[in-house]
C-alpha cells in the first residue's frame, strides 16, 4: 500500500486539475476530457508513475469521469427539451462500435505513440475553436444511410483514442450540419455517455503495466472520485462567468493553449 506522504501531493494536485477542468468546461462548453488527459499524463509522470501505460491510464480515468459528467448534462438537457433524440438513437450504435474498437486500439499502443495521437487530434480541436466558423456548412440534416454508418463510428473511436466524450467532435460535426449550436452540446452529451460507457468497461478489463496507486485495471479510482467532487462544484462557477462575459475571445485564448498543450505532447512523444 502507498505511503501516505506518497498520496497526499497527488491528491493535491488532483483537486487543483479538477477544478481547472470544470470551470473551463462550464465558461467554454468544452469536454472537460481535453484538459483531463494530459493533466492527468503531467500530474502523474512528475509525481514518478511514468509506467508505459500511463497514457492508457490517463484516457481510461477521463473516460470514467465522463460517464457521470454527461449522464448529469444530458438529463439536464432533457429536462429542457434540448437533446436530438432522433438523432442521438440513430447514431448510438456506430458510436458505441467505434468506441469499443478504440479500447482495442488503445490497449495495443503505448504511451508515446497514445501521445502523438492525442497531440495530432488535439491540434485539429485546437484549429477548429479558434478558426472555425458558426455559418460554416456541409449540409443542411446530420448524414443517414451510409454517410452515419461511416461516421459515427469515427467519432467513438476518435474519442477514445483522446479519452473524451462527444463535444470536440461532434458538437463541430452537428454544427457543420447545421443543427443549432444549443440543441448540439446537448446532444453531443449524450454522445459522450454512449462512448464511455462501453469504453470503461473495457478498460477495467485492461491492466495497465506499473500504474499510479489505486488502479482497477487501466481507471485510477482517486482521480476519478476527485476529479467528480470538484467538477461538480466548479463547473457551475464557469457557466456563470459564461453569462457574465463574451465567452469568444476566451475561447480562442483557449485555443491557444491547447495548441501547445499538443504540441508539447508530440514533442514527448518524439523524445524531443
């Protein structure tokens, strides 16, 4: 069993990413996953648990996480008659496929390749919130027939390659066809239970190779249970700094910041 002397700077550490990452998530509208994940990679490496499934570690914890956080958003949503659900039943199924095969993926690769994936896709997110365009279109409904069958399984197991829910990609993929932006997140929430799920239950069948303490297979149990506690309280403080300010310039600050965030996670990636 760990020291407590070893337990105390990670948990400190944790309650301070916890509340970064839900009062960002809250003032932005963006998965709180994208910040988890490489927080996480940092918090744990510099506190010594740099195992070669570390990355894994990481993706599978901010996965955990997500369940309860969009399974929270989603009804929410419901409650004010947001959420598509035409729309998210239809794509349920190729998501949860994707998903599922993303686990498989991602219990094959190690941490650096795990790391210039999520530093690739992280700098297309980063592209897309600072450039991207509410008028910008690629049809007028979300795809049916072939079109869904290829994507959603892309968007589930995109995801789970970046230990995210359903909003980097599929709030921009709703949007681009042309579903408005309110009715998106709220849909998109439900994205990010159908991806977690299955995802989680994955990875607590996936040991993880030297993980930091109080790991059930590749999901450490503290980082979640914190990382829930504080998003819990924070997130509501972001949404209201949200309606108290223009939200845009903070998200292209954002962009910014998670631009380097990737870039710095392909630089390790690469032993730079």
């Amino acid at each position: 069993m760990p020291d407590l002397s070893d337990l105390l700077p990670m948990l400190a550490l944790l309650l301070a990413i916890g509340a970064f990452a839900g009062l960002v998530a809250g003032l932005l509208g963006v998965g709180g996953g994208i910040i988890l994940v490489p927080a996480f990679y940092y918090a744990f490496a510099g506190l010594g648990y740099e195992g070669p499934d570390l990355m894994q570690v990481c993706l599978a914890t901010s996965l955990a996480t997500i369940i309860v956080t969009s399974l929270r958003s989603v009804l929410a949503h419901h409650r004010k008659g947001a959420v598509d659900w035409p729309v998210l039943k239809g794509w349920a199924p190729g998501i949860a496929i994707g998903a599922v095969l993303g686990v498989l993926a991602v219990a094959q690769l190690r941490t650096p390749v795990l790391q210039a994936i999520f530093g690739c896709l992280a700098l297309v997110v980063a592209v897309y919130l600072g450039l991207g365009r509410t008028e910008w279109r690629l049809g007028k409904a979300m795809p049916a027939g072939a079109g869904r069958a290829a994507l959603s399984p892309l968007v589930g197991f995109l995801s789970v390659l970046m230990g995210i829910g359903g909003g980097s990609f599929g709030v921009p993929l709703m949007s681009l066809y042309g579903m408005p932006i309110h009715r998106a997140v709220a849909t998109a929430a439900g994205f990010g239970v159908v991806i977690a799920v299955p995802s989680v239950a994955g990875f607590l069948l996936t040991a993880a190779e030297a993980p930091p303490p109080y790991t059930v297979g590749s999901v450490n149990l503290p980082a979640f249970a914190v990382i829930i506690a504080m998003t819990l309280v924070t997130a509501p403080w972001g949404v209201k700094l949200a309606h108290a300010m223009d939200p845009k310039p903070l998200k292209r600050v954002f962009a910014v910041f998670l631009a380097l965030v990737a870039l710095n996670m392909l630089r390790k990636a690469f032993g730079w």
